[in-house]
C-alpha cells in the first residue's frame, strides 16, 4: 500500500514537471532495476536517459511534419537495386559523414 501511495505521487511529481516519457518507462525500468540490481543512481541514469530519448524522438517528428516533405525516406528503404548511379559502397560511405572529419 505504501509502495503504491508513493509510486502514485512519483508519477504525479513526474507529471508537474512534464516527464511524460518517464512516466510511461518507469514501470519497466524499475522491473529491471529490481532485477539487475542497479543503483539508485543507475536506476535515475536510465529515467533520465529514457526521457532525453523521447524527448528527442519528438523533437525530431515535429521537426519532419514542420518540414512538410512529401515523403519521408530514410536510408532503409532506399532501394540499391533500382537506383544503380552510385555504387552502395559509396552511399554508405556519405551516410556515415566521415567525409566532414577528413576536410
């Protein structure tokens, strides 16, 4: 009973300070923490961790939607087979962006 009295305010507290990622990951994360045995201190890492990622996956939606592309292509779904004027070898090469650190 009093776990569950003081989960309900942790995710209370969480919602005041608009960690909705952290509310949703939490369940889990304590599972494994529980499991793991982690740290306190771990434990909050990986809450956090969580909640810079969603933040982030947001972020980068909105940012997509702003942009109001036509189609959203990623480097998955790029087809090698029908585009042959670069080798695949040489498209992967750009993707990484090594060529920013050599210049």
């Amino acid at each position: 009973m009093m776990v569950e009295l003081q989960h309900q305010r942790l995710m209370v507290l969480a919602e005041q300070l608009q960690l909705d990622s952290l509310i949703s990951a939490a369940p889990a994360l304590s599972q494994q923490a529980v499991a793991q045995e982690w740290s306190y201190m771990d434990f909050l890492e990986h809450l956090l961790h969580e909640e810079k990622l969603a933040r982030h996956q947001r972020k980068q939606a909105m940012y997509t939607r702003m942009a109001a592309f036509p189609a959203v292509k990623t480097f998955e779904e790029y087809d090698f087979t029908f585009a042959t004027g670069a080798p695949q070898k040489q498209i992967q090469s750009l993707r990484s962006l090594s060529f920013i650190e050599r210049n």
